[in-house]
C-alpha cells in the first residue's frame, strides 16, 4: 500500500461521532459529550495527516477532554523560582482563610438592620493602617483610571517625560490617560525633570500633578527629579492636586529585610494629596487597587459612576479585609508574601540543606531570590537554591509538566530551587516530584 493509500485507510478506520459518545451517554450532558468527541476525532485526523501514531484512541482522548471538564485549569503550583511577587503566578500568594460561604452582611449593617457599605469592611482598616481614607477598586490599573477620570478628564496632567512608563502587558499611562478623558502635559526630559519645570508647565487647563513610581525600570547617570515634598509644596502653592501612582505600595518597613520600597505613609506625610498601589504586590493580598488620600479627594473618587464599574467582589473583600487585618495585628505568617520576604538567611540554608541532602547529586548554591510583582528588578534577596543534577531543560521541564507543576528557573547551566517561595507544607510534594524525575 502506498502512502497516501495506507492514511486514507487509517482515517477510514476512525470511529464515527455517535459510536464513540454513545459511551459515555448518560455520564456526561449529549451537547459536551458530541463536542468533546468531535475535537477528539479532529485531533487524531491531525495526528495521522501529520505522520504521527496517535498515543490515545478516540475513547481515551475523549474521557479525557470530558474528565479536564470537572477540573478548573487554574490550579495550585509550587513556586520554586524565588521570585516572591511572581506575575505569571498570581503575584502575591494568598494565606488560607476560606471565603464566606452562601450569605454575608456584605451590604448590610446588622446593628441598625439596614443597608450598609460594601467597602465599610475594608475602609476602617485602611484608615487605621494609612492615617487617611481610602477606598478600594479592581487593581492598580483601575485605581489610575479612576482617579484620572474624575480628577482630570477634560483638562491636562503633568507627568514627568522619565515617568511615562510601560510596566508589563501592555499598561502604558499615556494609553490609561488618554482612555480617562485626561490630557498628557509632558514635563521635562526623559533623564531630568526640575521643579520649574512643573512650574512653567502649568497653565489655565491644568488639573493635576502625577508622579509615577518607575517599578521595573530605572534611569541612570545624570538624572534630577524634584523631591516629593517638593513637589508637594507646589501644589499646595498653586491649588492644583499632587497624586502618586505608587505601584508596589509597601505598607510594613521593608528595608530591613533588603527590599528598599518607599512606605505608602512616607508619600502621605510629605503632602502627596492622593495615592494608589496594588494590592497583590507588596501589600501581600489579592488582586486590588487601593486610593488613599484627602478626605474630599476620595469623597470625590467614590461618587464617580465609574467606582461602581470597577467595584471588588465579595471573595476579594473578604481576603484583601483577611490581609489588612494581618498587617495591623502584624501575624506575618497569614501575608506569605510578606513572611517569604523575611525569612533569615539561616533558615533558608537549613531548608535548602535538607533539601538536597535527599537528592544525589544536587548541591547548596549561593543565589538571590527576587521581591518581583513590578518592584524594582535590582531588588533580590540573599537566598541558598539547590542546584539538581542532570540537563537543566529537561529537568526544569519535567518538573513543570508533572503533578503538582513545579516551576524551577534555570542558571548557570542548572535547574535550580529557592527554597524561600516554597511553602514549608509544600515541601513532601516537591520531595515526591523530584525522587520521581531524578
Ligand atoms: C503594577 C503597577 C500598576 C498596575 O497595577 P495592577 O494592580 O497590576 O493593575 C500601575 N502603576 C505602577 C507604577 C505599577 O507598578
């Protein structure tokens, strides 16, 4: 038989549709069993056009793709690169309180029996915790949007040129401005903004000073930028608001620990009039933007239409109020973000000795962990990795492909560990993983 002649008998030889669903008929709904046998047939097709030998028969591919239906695609991973605030790993990782379950008082005041707040079960803590109020939206993207909108639309911002930044999958301020209804007024040079320069710029259509945090990028050499307070005191002169777009937003001293973020608080007390930060980077919660500021400003931000738009969730609430609570009680443990980041040294080494005590031929490396989550690339910690024996790609894959994915990240020729983003609970699954490839 020829070529063409044996793949025409082959396809052929496929199973039809209603042979292989009649299987599994009864288990699943017919409209999810005919589509998932349907892209089961077309794979194999492709496989045998393709030369391949299919691994699976129809029946098997099909139970599969119908089983993959009751799983989520979102699962839990092993964060074995160091890099705390990892973006493609859901940025900070969240402690374990499950969410309410069925009803909540989510809108409701108990004590008078009538309708409350939503945002009553953050606003307090954030007060206690910033000194001023605040309110909270979807992320730090939406919190930018939000105050641009209703602070600015229809007339112009300053910004310095070295702060119009690209932080990652797309978000550009000048694209954010320019969707708020705001005007860029660029201010400066890319390397050296002055105070006069703020100063010359302002004008009758001016609405609004912004001071962008550069997070993962730096300008070096001969650079200027006036000082907040500096800044602050040219608002203050001139009557036009001073908002900072933070960015990390680090709640609790870090520099301590080696990570060398600004606090929230210190922008507030040199007279910055709003600010927003994320609420998955170093504030160590879920995903949310977090305003904070003068009273009138945040009455102002909360009033605007679109606060409603861009409104968190009650799953989010609950865990952003679960963080905040943590934060003012400082029970480092329930923020892993923020318990990862003041691991000792010691331990970490201890860790990563037990470890690769267990491993043949894995070895103890001095390496740096990485805060992550758009702070400053520059900002690693001190950290002891294991370094795995064997060819790193394939080990880095293997890894990664297995049952829980454990994602390594590859130096220096080897596949290597930091035991400091690796739960402690976490750490029998990893054993496993690992006496399994190796
Ligand atoms: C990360 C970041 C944002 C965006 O925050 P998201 O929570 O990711 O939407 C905005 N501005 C700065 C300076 C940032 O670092």
């Amino acid at each position: 038989m020829t070529a063409p002649e044996e793949l025409s008998r082959r396809l052929r030889e496929l199973p039809s549709v209603d042979e292989v669903a009649g299987q599994f008929a009864g288990r699943y709904p017919h409209e999810a069993v005919v589509r998932e046998v349907r892209a089961a047939l077309a794979a194999l097709r492709e496989d045998l056009r393709a030369g391949r030998s299919p691994a699976q028969t129809a029946w098997e591919l099909a139970e599969a793709r119908l089983r993959g239906l009751e799983r989520s695609s979102l699962r839990g991973v092993i964060n074995a690169t160091g890099v705390i605030l990892h973006t493609n790993l859901g940025r900070a990782p969240l402690g374990g309180a499950p969410p309410v379950a069925g009803y909540s008082n989510l809108e409701y005041d108990i004590a008078s029996g009538k309708r409350g707040k939503r945002d009553a079960h953050i606003g307090g803590l954030l007060r206690n915790l910033l000194g001023s109020p605040a309110i909270a939206v979807n992320n730090g993207a939406a919190a930018v949007f939000l105050a641009l909108h209703e602070l600015a639309a229809g007339g112009e911002v300053l910004v310095s040129r070295g702060e119009l930044i690209e932080i990652g999958d797309g978000f550009r301020i000048p694209d954010i401005m320019r969707a708020s209804g705001a005007a860029l007024r660029e201010v400066g040079t890319t390397n050296r903004t002055r105070l006069e320069d703020y100063r010359e710029a302002m004008g009758e259509r001016t609405r609004l000073i912004l001071r962008v945090h550069p997070s993962n990028f730096r300008i070096e050499g001969f650079t200027a930028k006036p000082e907040l307070a500096e800044l602050a005191a040219l608002a203050r002169e001139s009557g036009i608001p001073l908002y900072e777009d933070l960015g990390s937003g680090c709640l609790v001293d870090l520099r301590p620990f080696g990570v060398k973020e600004p606090l929230v608080r210190e922008s507030l007390d040199a007279g910055v009039d709003l600010v927003s930060f994320s609420g998955d980077k170093l504030l160590g919660g879920p995903q949310a933007g977090i305003l904070a500021g003068r009273e009138d400003l945040v009455t102002r931000l909360r009033r605007n239409p679109m606060f409603r738009a861009l409104r968190l969730d009650k799953l989010i609430l609950e865990s952003l109020s679960a963080t905040l609570r943590a934060l003012l009680l400082e029970r480092w443990d329930l923020i892993p973000a923020l318990a990862m980041i003041r691991i000792p040294g010691e331990t970490l080494r201890q860790r990563a000795n037990a470890l690769a005590a267990r491993i043949p031929g894995a070895a103890v490396v001095e390496g740096r962990s990485l805060s992550g989550g758009g702070a400053t690339p520059e900002q690693s910690l001190p950290s002891w990795l294991v370094a795995l024996p064997g060819d790193a790609a394939a080990v880095e894959r293997q890894l990664r492909l297995g049952d829980p994915p454990v994602i390594s990240r590859i130096e220096d020729g080897h596949a290597l560990l930091d035991p400091r983003t690796v739960f402690p609970a976490e750490e029998d699954a990893l054993m496993a993983r690992l006496q399994s490839i190796l």
